[in-house]
C-alpha cells in the first residue's frame, strides 16, 4: 500500500516536481505581465506602438520559456501569456504597427 502514503500529484494541472526554477517562473512571469499589456493597449487605437512592442518582446520571451520550460505549471502559464502577447502583437501591428 505504499501508493497510499504518497500525494498523487502526476494528474495536477498544475504539479511540480518539487524542486525551484527560478529562471523557467521569472519568464513565466514577464511573459504572463507582458501579455496583458498587450492585449490590454491593444485595444486602443493609440497605443499600438506599446502593444506591438510588448507583444513582440512576449512572444519571444514566451518561446524561449517554453523551450527551458520543466513543469506543467510553467508551461500552462507560458502559453497563457504567450496567447495574449500574440493577440496583442497581431492587434497592435494592425493599428499601425511597431514603428508607428
């Protein structure tokens, strides 16, 4: 019964495996913030050099997560912001672009 003693972590969306990664949540982190920037600016006609620019950066810094990426958790939050930063970015370029 050993499978009693032991949290059944593995079906979590959101399990770890216990250890820290600083790095992998830092990028989740900054992609997850310049994600809503983004899609948040895009929104208006004005501010389409900021979501531009922070859509693009957030795509990059999403993608670059994903690839050092080692938990669920990481990844669920990287495509999360990864999704808003693409809207974003896609948005903004439609508002006029990354150089106005």
């Amino acid at each position: 019964m050993a499978q009693a003693l032991r949290p059944n972590t593995a079906g979590s969306l959101f399990a770890t495996d216990g250890r820290s990664h600083p790095v992998q949540d830092t990028l989740m982190v900054v992609t997850l913030v310049l994600g809503v920037v983004s899609f948040v600016t895009a929104q208006f006609d004005g501010l389409h050099l900021l979501a531009s620019w922070t859509g693009l950066v957030g795509i990059f810094t999403g993608a670059y997560g994903q690839w050092i990426s080692e938990t669920t958790r990481e990844r669920f939050g990287l495509i999360l912001g990864l999704g808003a930063s693409g809207v974003g970015f896609f948005l903004g370029m439609a508002h006029g672009g990354l150089f106005g």
